[in-house]
C-alpha cells in the first residue's frame, strides 16, 4: 500500500462529474488497483475513490495546470469503464509504501457466523433451485461469505452483513470482479444481504446488477412467534 499527503485537487470524470478543491489530503494507492482519496473528516469514508480494476499513470501536468502549481497528475483510469479519477498534486508533504502481505478477512462476530450458518443450511430462501458449493470460499483478497448455484446452474457469490451499507456492497464489488476472471466460474452473480440494507445500498446494488435479500434473523433461527404479531 502507497500513503502520499498532498495538497491536491480532485476531478472524477464518467458517468458522474465531481471536483475537491485544493486541500491537503492522504491518497492511498492499494494493491487491488484501487485509489481512495480522504480528508482529516468524515470518518472511514473517502471523499471519492476509484474502485479496481484500475491504472494509475502519473504524468507531467499540462502547462496552464503547471502556471497553476501543479507538479504532477495523476490519472486513474477504470479498466471497465470511461470514469476517471483526476489529481492535481501541488505539492507532496509525506510519501511511504508499506506490503500489508494477504489479509486473512474480517472476523465475522457472533450475530453474522450464524446467519452465514442459517442461510447456507436454508439456502433456498434465495429462491427455487438454489443449492450451496460452499461457505467461506476463499479469494486472493478475502472469503467469500456463501457461493452457491442457482436453478440454472450459475455462480453466485453471498455477501452477509447485519446491517447492510454502501461498503458491503463495494466489498462484494471487488470479490464479484475478482471471480468473474475466472472462466470457469463466470459469469458469477451477486447476492447482498442483510438483516437490514440502507436505501442508498439497495439503490447501488441495483445499479451494479447486485440483488438484495433482507434476512429475517429470528424467522431463521425457528424463535419468530407470528401469533404475538400485529403484522
């Protein structure tokens, strides 16, 4: 992993337009190809970012972005797609790279292994045909939650989350690519779900050809009274 401070502006050109005004920020360039741009605000989120697979070229600034200060571009190119993610370095204040070496996946806690348990065991709340491959299936950049194959024989790769947001929706992003260069495999089908999946999520998830299932996690578990119930 790269880690640069700089004081930079951002462009992100494709399907939507975006621009960061000039401001120190940290850049990091990871091993996947992906590119986050944050600020010292905002939590885990960046303020933009680009998703691999992608290239980075860095490049001398043309001549009216040099009058304005710029010492170096960096373009980074999707290999999938015409977005772009621009950035304009003015001036370079802390540069280091750091191998992370492989990164053995997020510790499921105890409320997400068992729903990863309940729904390979009930693997047909996904819909007719379905059937398990297997749970835990791992990839050069972390575990798969559940792949299955559904009634027409196709691949499917299940991400588990309690509450599902934007950034489990960019992990199964990455896993989906990641799978779907594999020939034997693809075309691979995405599956987010979730106890709960905020809108933005769904909306994303959509957009990506990603289907979403909320789980019930009581129903699953056989403790769900519906005689108590209003609904």
């Amino acid at each position: 992993m790269r880690l640069v401070i700089a004081r930079c502006s951002v462009d992100y050109i494709g399907r939507l337009r975006a621009h960061l005004p000039l401001a120190t920020r940290l850049l990091m360039v990871k091993a996947d190809g992906s590119v986050l741009v944050h600020s010292d605000g905002g939590s885990y989120k960046p303020l933009n970012w680009m998703s691999p697979p992608a290239t980075l070229r860095i490049v001398e600034p043309a001549a009216d972005d040099a009058e304005l200060g710029v010492t170096e571009t960096w373009n980074v190119q999707h290999a999938k797609s015409d977005d772009r993610l621009v950035i304009s370095i003015h001036e370079l204040l802390h540069e280091s790279s750091h191998d992370l070496g492989v990164d053995p996946g997020l510790i499921k806690d105890g409320v997400e292994a068992d729903l990863q348990r309940l729904l390979a065991e009930q693997i047909s709340l996904l819909g007719e045909g379905y059937s398990l491959i297997r749970r835990e299936y791992m990839t050069a950049i972390g575990p798969v939650d559940i792949l299955a194959r559904d009634g027409q024989g196709r691949t499917v790769a299940i991400e588990l989350k309690r509450r599902g947001d934007i950034d489990g929706v960019e992990q199964l992003t990455r896993y989906l690519e990641l799978l779907n260069r594999n020939p034997l495999m693809a075309p691979v089908k995405g599956v987010f779900a979730a106890q709960q999946i905020k809108p933005q999520a769904r909306v994303l998830a959509q957009d990506r050809g990603i289907d979403c299932l909320t789980l019930d996690y009581d129903a699953m578990r056989g403790v769900d009274d519906a005689d108590s119930r209003l609904f």
